[in-house]
C-alpha cells in the first residue's frame, strides 16, 4: 500500500521519517482497537495538564477555553458512539488530540506540551485503575453484607466443618460464612494497598527524562487527586509494577471464589444437597432433565486460571525491560482490562447468588449427625477430667469403633456403653455429644458457637458500614 508525504505528515509524529509505514505494521503495532476504552481518564488527564499549562502561561484564556470545549466534544462524541476512531493514529491518545486539532485548530497542538506518550499512557492506566479498584471494593463490600445477613440468619444452623473433605467437627452454617467473609476482608485490603502505592502521577515525566517547561506538576497531581508526582521520570514511565500488583491482587480474589464455588458445586450436588443455588445462576442440561447445573460458580472457578496466566504474563512482560519505556509495554493493557472485566464479573455474581442460597439445614444437620463430628468433643471431655489427651483420644477412637458396628452415633450410645470405655464417663456426657452442645461449647472470640456468630456478625457490620 502506498502512502503519499501528506499520509505521512498526517501521524502526529510523522516528521521524523521518510519512508511510510506499511499497512501491516500499523495495524500490527496499533492499540486503539483496546486502549479507547481509556479515553474518558485520557481526556480527564488532558483536561487538568491544559489547565496547568494556562497557571504557567503556555495557553492563554481563549486557548485553554477552546481545548476544554474540544475535549467536551470529543468526549460526548464517544459516549454517542460517533467518535472517527483510526487505526491510522495508533492509539488513543494521538485519535483524541488529532481530533482536537481539527475541532479548534493551533491551539490543539500546544496541548501536547510538556508530556509524552509515555508519561500519559502511565497516568491514564493509573487513572483507569484507580476508578475500577473502587468498583471492585464496592462489589466486595456489597457481597460481605450479603454474607453477614447469612450468617446472622443461619447462625444456629449446623454444619459438618470437614478437613481432608472428611467430617471433623461440628460449626454453624453462620461460621461459615464469616470464614469467607475473612477472605473478603484481605482481598478488600489488598486492594486499598495497591491504590494507594499507585496514586502517584508520572505525568510531566514526559519522554523518560522530564521536561525544560516549568511544569506545576504538583498542581497537576491535585487536580487529578494523586497524591502526589512521580519522584523519578526514568521510573514513572517505564514500570508497571502497579499493573502486576493490581493483578496479583485480583488473582488472590479469584482464588478465594474459586474455593467458595468449589464448596457450592459440591453443596448443591444430591450428594450433599446442602444448599440450592437461584436458578438464574444455573442451566438444565440439553439431554438429562432433571438436571440443574451449577454453571456461574464452575464459570468462576474456571476464570481464576484465566487471571492467574494473566498475572504472569504482565510479570514475563516487564522482567527483562531495561529503562525506560519500550514498546512491550504496550502488551499489558489486553491482560490488565480482562483481569478487571472478569473479576468485576464474578464478583457481581457471587454478591447476588450467594446471599440468595437455599439453605438445608436438614441435610446439614444429618450429614454432621452421621461424621461422628462429636468426637473431639467427648475426648475433651475427658481430659478435662484428668485422661491425658492421647490416652482420651484413644478411648474415643474405641468408642466410634464400637458405634460403626452398631451403625449408628456416639450420643445414640447408652451411658453404661460409654462407660465401659472409660469410667470417667457420666450422664452429663450426652451434653456434649450433641451437635448444640459442641456447638455452643465453642464460645470464645473467633469460635463457632452461635453467640460468637451473633456477636462477630454485630462487630463486622460496623466495620465495614451499612451503605
């Protein structure tokens, strides 16, 4: 494909070269096609360097004036859909200014004074970044509330807690939940770390070594709300370690749904039916009528993988980049927005699904009934009634041989069985052999028992607020 010198002069940084660029290798080196989803923080950024500019007197009034109603503009033209997006420009950055330039002209041009490609693509990310770790948080809390009503309301019901997938003590349902709510909790944290190590502005470092203008950029980073500008050019525009944190960050979320929807998937099968998922969230299968399958909760545990790969692309991307910025860093805005796009998607259906699960507690109740999950119980008992805990623990161990044989569990015992495994044993022994009593036994800070629930529950609402 040929290209006359005005096709050439036309790119905004056209002047340098004398040959044009082959058709393949602008669309192969173009980003536009996925960076325009930045153009809203683009123009927001563009907006505040043009208002800079003006308080150092590059622009006057009517040029300030002009750039602000262009960017209006451009902005409005590409919330229409109406926007005249090239992939001749490359990027979004050079479609939005090319476009202001033809909207008022000279004044258009000056825009770009003072910053590079470099230090506004770093500070657009940041910019985009910043906004959807809000979302995501907000999603978090949403789903947290969601939990806590969960655990409030099911704060008495009994559930097989398992180690190995095998039944190991008695909890609450309520328990339960406030464990995943934890996860939550340090995702939620994560992620306030992670926007606050990235709130810092690269713009003005322009190219990699800053600029002679005398920029305000402490001014530009308040009116963008950083916290403040980039100390080093060199580093502001070359690295993207806020990107990988960001994504190791969003990976350890999509871990922690991913073991709560390995739990759903097998608490919603006939197996366990523990629970029953929305059917929103669930399709039939295309043969097997009776089928209901867990479909979001397996879609989500797959997706972890899919933001694991992206964690160690962005870090297999920036490993062996020397200073200061190069072309490969280009790559990681495709791995960046899917990361975003599914996290943000798992975690609006775990908010909504979760909260709206079907509990049985029968089934629950019945599945800790029949793990002898009161085992431990009964030798605590007798520790606490002078038995060494090994010589307890292998009286227990004959006692649940001797059930087994019978078929059926320790409290379905008589007192004299009991008692010829050890003499210690009395009759209050069957309050600690029912599922309540180990249960309500648990009555200490972090434990099981439907107080504890109760109270923890009180406590996490205030800690993360109602709204």
């Amino acid at each position: 494909m040929s290209h006359n010198d005005s096709d050439s002069d036309d790119r905004l940084w056209g002047g340098r070269f004398q040959e044009p660029t082959d058709a393949f290798v602008q669309a192969f080196t173009a980003s536009v096609d996925f960076d325009r989803r930045l153009a809203e923080v683009d123009i927001e950024g563009s907006l505040a360097h043009a208002r800079m500019l003006r308080r150092i007197a590059v622009l006057d009034d009517d040029e300030l004036s002009a750039i602000e109603k262009g960017l209006q503009q451009i902005r409005e033209e590409i919330a229409a859909g109406d926007f005249p997006w090239s992939v001749e420009r490359e990027d979004v950055h050079m479609n939005i200014e090319a476009r202001l330039t033809a909207l008022i002209g000279d004044a258009g041009k000056k825009l770009h004074t003072g910053r590079s490609r470099n230090d506004q693509i770093a500070t657009d990310i940041r910019l985009y970044l910043r906004r959807e770790i809000a979302r995501a948080q907000e999603l978090i809390r949403d789903f947290q509330r969601g939990l806590l009503d969960l655990a409030e309301h099911h704060a008495d019901t009994i559930l097989p807690g398992f180690t190995h997938l095998q039944v190991a003590q008695p909890i609450t349902f309520g328990h339960h939940m406030l464990a995943w709510f934890e996860m939550l909790e340090r995702d939620h944290g994560r992620l306030s770390d992670c926007a606050d190590r990235m709130n810092v502005m690269p713009l003005g470092a322009a190219a990699l070594a800053g600029t002679s203008y005398p920029l305000d950029r402490a001014y530009t980073a308040e009116l963008l709300g950083f916290s403040m500008p980039a100390r080093n050019s060199l580093d502001a525009v070359s690295d993207r370690d806020f990107a990988i944190e960001f994504s190791a960050a969003a990976a350890l979320v999509m871990m922690h749904l991913s073991r709560m929807a390995e739990e759903l998937v097998l608490w919603s099968s006939a197996q366990f039916d523990f629970i029953r998922l929305p059917d929103r969230y669930c399709t039939g299968s295309s043969i097997m009528p009776q089928k209901k399958n867990p479909d979001v909760p397996e879609l989500v545990r797959g997706k972890s993988g899919r933001v694991f790969g992206h964690l160690v692309s962005l870090l297999t991307l920036m490993k062996s980049q020397p200073l200061a910025y190069n072309k490969d860093n280009q790559e990681d805005k495709e791995p960046l927005f899917d990361t975003l796009d599914t996290l943000l998607g798992s975690l609006r259906a775990f908010a909504d699904m979760v909260p709206n699960l079907e509990v049985n507690a029968d089934a629950m109740r019945e599945a800790a009934r029949r793990g002898f999950a009161t085992a431990t119980d009964l030798a605590d008992y007798l520790v606490k009634r002078g038995l060494p805990f090994r010589d307890a623990h292998e009286v227990v161990g004959k006692a649940v041989a001797h059930a087994l044989n019978k078929g059926c569990d320790l409290s379905d015992l008589d007192l004299a069985e009991l008692q010829s495994f050890d003499s210690r044993i009395g009759e209050d022994v069957f309050e600690v052999l029912t599922l309540e009593g180990s249960v309500n036994a648990r009555d200490i800070t972090g434990g099981t028992a439907p107080r504890q629930v109760r109270l923890q529950v009180a406590q996490l609402r205030e800690l993360i607020g109602t709204g």
